[in-house]
C-alpha cells in the first residue's frame, strides 16, 4: 500500500529538468536505431537493384521464367532456383508444422511439470545448432538412412511406366529435394515450437481452467480454447518459420543435389535460390554472372517480403473476426 | 534502469574512444602481407607463412576466399597478391596490369566406387570418361568399357555421375580436360562451373566424396591431395603416350616437367595431356597474380620475397601436404620474370639471390 502510494506521489511530481534532458536523448537514440535499420533496408534494396541489372536488362522478364542456367554460354534464368526454393520450403513447412503444434501442445498441456523445462531447453538448444552441421549431418548421417530405409524402398516398390515412377526416379543416395526438404524440416520445427509454446503460455489460466470446469476434455479444451486463441500469433510464427526455410542455404547446398533446371521427382536433385547463390558467387568472374547471382538474391528478398505481407493480411483478417 | 544502461552505454563509448589512439601507437611487428584467393593452395600458403613467419617475421593474411574473388581483389588492389586456380590469359593480364606465376602443382582424380572394385583397376581414356559425364555411357558394363578392361568384371551397375556444384578451379581444370579430349564435350565447354549434362553436384571436395561413398555404382572427381588423404579408389587415365597411368606425386610431377613454360606468355598454360610418358593428363598449377606497378615496393618485395623463399626450402612441406612442387627450371624462369614488377622508381623491387 505505501509502496503504491509512493508511485501516485513520484507520477504527479513536477518531472526534473535531467529527467526531460534524458527522455529527449533516449528519444533521439531510438529514433537513430529505428531509421538506421530502415536506411540499411533502402540500401539494400537498391544495392541489389543496381548489382542485378546488368542480368534483368539482358535477360528481360525471361530471366524469371526461363530454367536455363549455363555459366559457359552466360545464358541465366531464375525459375530453376525459384521452384526449387519455393517447394522445398512449402514441403518444410507441412512436415514440421504438425509436429511443432504437437510439440508445443505437448509441452504446456500434457508434460509433467518435472519433464517441462528439460525438454523446452532442448527444443530451443536444436534452434542454435547451426546450419553447416544439419548440412553435415544431412549429408553423411541422414541421406544414407534416408537413401537404404525410406528412398529405396518406394523406388523399387514403383511400377515401371506410372505416374508414381516418374515422381520417385532419383540417383539413390538419399539427396534431392525431399530430403532437402525434411532436413529444413528438422531446422525450423525448433523454432516454430519455441514461439508456438510461448503463445501457448501466454493464454490466461482462468481462460483455460474455465473449459475445464464447463466438463471439457483435454482434447476439447486444446480444439476449441487453445488454438483459437493464439491463431493470430500462430500464422506469424509459421510465416517466420517459412521465411527461414526460405533463406537457409548451408544445410540445404549440401543435400538437394545442386542440379539446375526445374526438379521432376521428389528424389530428383535440385537447386534453390540461397543454394545457388552459396555455389557460385566465390568464382563468378563474369558481370553477366555476378550479375544474375544478385538478381536472384533480390527475386528471394521479394519472395520474402511477400511472405511477410501475406501473414500480415492474415493477421489483419483474424484479428477482424 | 535507463539511467544505468546508458551510463553503461558511456562507459562503453568512452574506454572505446581512449583505445584508437593506442592501436595508433602499436608498434607494426615485422611486414604484414595480405593475399586472397583460391582456396585451394590455402593450407599449403599456411604451412609456408607459418615456417616464414617464425625466421623472417613476416606475416602473410591470406583469405581463401576462392579464385574469383582472389582475381576480383587484385584487380581492386585490395590486396598485394591474389591466387587463382584459374590463370588469367595474356590479354587479360595486359589489361589489368598483372602478372601471375604458377606457385605449385596439383592436379585433378577421378574417383569411382563400384562394388569389388579397388583403386586403381578401372583404365580409362579421355573420352570414355567423356561420353559418361555426358550421359551417354549409363552403365558399368557398356561393352565399350568392358572393352578397355579386360579381366575386371564391371558390374550390370547404373553410371551415377557426381560433380561439384560451387565454381572452383578443380571444375575447371576438369572441363578444360574433357574439352581437350573428347570434341563432344564442346556442347558443354569449360569453366569453373558448367551446366552439367547430368548427374549430381556436391559441394566442395569433401561433398563430392561424400555423394561418391554414398552412391554405389558413382564416380566423381577430386582434387589429387584430396584423394590421397582420403584413400578414395581412384581411375588409371590414359595419357597421350598411351599409357595408362596412376595418380601419383610422381606423375603429376612428370606432367610439371615435360611442360614448355618457356613458349607460354604470362605462363598460361593448363598442364593437360602434358606430352611425358608418366605425365598424369589432368594436371594444373594454381597461380599467384600480383600488379607490375608497385605502388609501395616495400610490399611487392615482401610478396615476392615470400615466395622466393617458399620455393627455396617450402618443397618439403608440400609434399607432405600432397602437393607437387614446381620442377627447378620453372622456378628460375618465375624468378626471371619477377623484374617485371616495378615499384614507383620504375626499378624491380626485389631480386632474388642467385
């Protein structure tokens, strides 16, 4: 009580002529951090505007259509990389998505409260590792598993002449675009529980408890309380999530094959932006080469900012329901 | 709360600003040299400014940043040497200024796993290995290559072929080959990275290798020290005396020597199908460029000094880190060709000792 009234009477002093000299200074730095951050966006943009336009003038709208990629006859296109990125990022998300929710539901509903915080710091230790050793472990521990107890086995179980052959043909190694896909999997599952277990947390206990006492089930309570609550939050984080899927390029140059062109079976090795550009941009001498390699780092920024924008528009939908 | 992050903030900003004038003061230990490049020569460059470093105190910072920036960083004179695996050709030194020199020998294995089959058993020519990379040859026992092998029992095994997917010198060097050998390749060319008719990129040496143990039935390509550290169950190539040969120190140095350096201007010469008996076909030096007009000779000396020095009492540690030394005759023509670099007295500025 008195420690509450001493607030009122600090509030209602005059303020100090430091304590206003101090609130304009920490005024001015924020603003500096804010703009700062918006002009190194500005220049970035035009930096890769003007490094990339060697290739967009050359090329025209080709550039984002045409899956020809050949550094020999300086004749580059996008859409290879493009699709490439695209599918194994959507791919990413439907694996680890499910799991993520799990994960989470798992941890603020159903854990005992002793397994809580030993696994909650393992999902988040799994976000830190980085992105070089889900390569490497891609790469020499994954694809042989992968290749001997998943690949194979679909491969040879396929009829000649189907459909389904056509969609599984591959070098049988265990690289290629799934495996791409479910070792980007692996890395943004972590990362989507986290931020999923935190909204979790962030449900007011009288919320949940309510359902409770109305006679509801566990399962109901997670249906019908639980997720509609944090839906808002949740699209964020799994746009976030996609955007990482999006940009990772270590772990994925060292599993998808790195095959230029439009990828024809799920097993088929492929190429995406980040992947593309990790390549071949120590050697490029090239202006026409340099060039396409920026253009393609400023077609995935668009992908990107698209990304974003539409989990904004969804965020304003939900939030107008 | 505010209050004491930005005292800290101050105090930060403070003990900052009081440290630039004593890094200003900080007496320069010995000459530093920076070079970037290719980052295949980058652990042998290591070796050599390590043992430079402890009797002379001159100091090498190489980056290995790969050959088309080490190329793009000299051109910007950023740095006083840049490496590349990929020589520049005469006109495009001229251009620039430069002047490049071989400073050591490696060479390119192609590496196969096929179940009961050793290093080493497997012949083949430069085309046969051509018609595989491009996906005309599909399978182990294709009676062309049953043909060039008698006695070994090539398996009903589908060919996987693996490349490397990033640019680099060891592409290059394996193109320019199979440019050389096999008029079909022309559809694809050479360069440090190619649209690959077929098969898989893995990146890096290590990421081909990997793909290659992985693949039964697979072959690939590495850089010969790469192979030999790693025990990969390499192909016998056939030279253009006709002899099958192994990848060996001993042949790429075969390929070093019977290679006329002395006809080649700027030393551009890839060492492919060198004309020796023993001379491993795919072989190739990674070269060092540097500007003829030192703007500081105090720079270029030491670049030029450290090399000197590499060449004279570095051969050891090549070998034992499975590079090829340069042959004698070659390092004198280098060290000929050093008095083209001139600092701004139009004088060269370093002549090495006889």
């Amino acid at each position: 009580m008195t420690a509450d009234a001493s607030v009122l009477i600090a509030a209602d002093a005059p303020r100090s002529a430091r304590g206003t000299g101090l609130d304009r200074a920490f005024e001015i730095l924020c603003f500096t951090a804010a703009t700062f951050l918006l002009a190194a966006l500005g220049g970035l943009i035009v930096s890769l505007m003007i490094g990339g336009w060697p290739a967009f003038a050359h090329f025209g709208i080709g550039f984002f259509f045409s899956a020809e990629w050949d550094p020999v006859k300086e004749i580059y296109g996008a859409a290879g990389a493009v699709t490439g990125t695209l599918v194994t990022a959507t791919l990413a998300l439907i694996f680890a998505l499910p799991l993520a929710l799990g994960v989470a539901i798992f941890l603020v509903e159903l854990c005992p409260s002793r397994l809580r915080r030993p696994i909650g710091t393992a999902v988040e230790l799994l976000a830190g590792i980085p992105s070089i050793v889900y390569g490497m472990w891609g790469l020499f521990v994954f694809a042989p598993w992968f290749s001997k107890h998943v690949q194979m086995p679909i491969m040879m179980s396929a009829e000649p002449g189907t459909l389904w052959e056509t969609l599984t043909t591959g070098v049988p190694n265990g690289s290629g675009i799934l495996s791409a896909s479910l070792i980007l999997a692996v890395m943004i599952l972590p990362f989507m529980a986290a931020t999923l277990r935190e909204l979790f947390l962030t449900i007011p206990p009288q919320v949940r408890e309510s359902a409770y006492g109305l006679g509801s089930t566990t399962f109901e309570v997670i249906d019908k309380v639980s997720l509609p609550y944090i839906r808002t939050g949740a699209i964020g984080a799994v746009m976030l999530g996609l955007g990482r899927a999006l940009g990772e390029t270590m772990a994925v140059t060292f599993i998808i094959g790195n095959s230029h062109g439009f990828p024809t079976s799920m097993f088929a090795s492929g190429s995406t932006i980040a992947s593309t550009i990790a390549n071949e941009f120590a050697e490029a001498t090239g202006v026409l080469h340099t060039s396409s390699l920026i253009a393609l780092g400023l077609v995935l920024f668009v992908i990107t900012f698209i990304v974003l924008a539409l989990a904004r528009v969804l965020i304003g939908k939900q939030a107008n329901l | 709360m505010f209050r004491k992050i930005v005292i800290a903030l101050t105090a930060c900003l403070a003990l900052s600003a009081c440290n630039r004038p004593e890094d200003a003061k900080a007496p320069s230990q010995g000459v530093q040299i920076a070079g970037a490049g290719a980052t295949f020569p980058a652990p042998l460059y290591a070796k050599w400014a390590e043992a430079q470093k402890a009797e002379t105190g001159l100091a090498l910072n190489y980056q290995a940043i790969g050959s088309g920036g080490g190329i793009k960083q000299i051109k910007a004179k950023t740095v006083a040497f840049g490496a590349s695996d990929k020589p520049l050709k005469p006109e495009e030194l001229d251009e620039a200024g430069l002047i490049q020199f071989p400073t050591v020998i490696g060479g390119v294995v192609p590496v196969v796993n096929i179940p009961g089959i050793a290093g080493g058993q497997i012949k083949l020519t430069g085309p046969q290995l051509a018609d595989i990379y491009l996906g005309n040859t599909k399978k182990w026992n294709d009676p062309a290559l049953v043909a060039a092998n008698p006695g070994v029992a090539l398996p009903d095994l589908p060919i996987t072929v693996i490349h490397r997917s990033d640019g680099s010198g060891t592409s290059f060097l394996f193109t320019s080959y199979l440019t050389a050998v096999a008029p079909k390749w022309a559809v694809v060319g050479a360069n440090d990275a190619v649209k690959w008719p077929t098969g898989q990129g893995g990146k890096g040496n290590d990421g081909v290798a990997g793909f290659v143990k992985q693949t039964p039935g697979s072959i690939g390509y590495v850089e010969y020290a790469f192979a030999k550290m790693n025990n990969m169950a390499h192909v016998r190539l056939q030279n253009p005396s006709g002899n099958f040969v192994e990848p060996t120190a001993g042949s790429f140095a075969a390929a070093a020597a019977s290679a006329d350096w002395s006809k080649a201007p700027g030393f551009y010469l890839l060492l492919l199908n060198a004309p020796g008996t023993d001379a491993w076909p795919i072989t190739g030096a990674t070269f060092a460029l540097m500007h003829k007009s030192q703007p500081d000779a105090a720079t270029g000396k030491a670049v030029l000094a450290f090399f000197d020095g590499a060449f004279r009492k570095g051969d050891e540690a090549a070998n034992a880190l499975a590079y090829v030394p340069l042959p004698a005759d070659l390092k004198a023509q280098i060290r000929s060709s050093w008095s083209a670099i001139v600092g701004p007295d139009g004088k060269p500025v370093f002549t090495p000792a006889p």
